[in-house]
C-alpha cells in the first residue's frame, strides 16, 4: 500500500464521517 493511497483513503474516510454527521444533524432538525 503506498502512502499516497493511504492519505486518499483517509480523506475519503473523513468525507464520509462528515456527510454522516450532516445527515444526523437534518434529521435531528427535522424532527424538532
């Protein structure tokens, strides 16, 4: 695994966190 593939993934893991994040956050508020 070269390190170049590692940070892409790392990234991707991080958009994914951040989508998920958002996601609750809309449905936290539109359950309000």
């Amino acid at each position: 695994l070269k390190l170049n593939d590692l940070s892409r993934n790392h990234q991707k893991l991080n958009e994914f966190k951040r989508k998920q994040r958002e996601y609750i956050e809309l449905s936290r508020k539109r359950r309000n």
